[in-house]
C-alpha cells in the first residue's frame, strides 16, 4: 500500500491558503426610494475582488 501521509497529499492547513486582501466596494442604486437591491446582485458584485486578485497573483509570479 502507497503511504498516502507525504507532502504531496497533505491535508491543507490555515498556513498553506495564499493571503487574499479584499476591498469594499459599493454600489449606488436609483432603483428604488430605498435605495437597495435584491440579493441577486450579490454574486456579481463578487466576482470584482476575484478578478482583481487572479490579476495580481498572475504579475506577482
């Protein structure tokens, strides 16, 4: 039997997830007198902090 307890297969730990800085971004909506938005925005609104950081890491290697 293969021993399945080495670097390679290692279960990961808090130290092996890369540092991600996030940002706060908002969102002015006319919409509406309340000015808020349906939770369907929300996956939009997301995918900004993860392009950003696909980008980086990219042109920090």
């Amino acid at each position: 039997m293969e021993d399945i307890a080495n670097d390679e297969n290692k279960i990961p730990q808090a130290e092996d997830v890369p540092f991600i800085r996030s940002f706060r971004t908002g969102t002015t909506v006319f919409a509406n007198s309340l000015e808020i938005k349906g939770i369907g925005e929300a996956g939009t609104i997301a995918a900004t902090p993860v392009i950003a950081n696909a980008a980086a890491d990219a042109l920090l290697r």
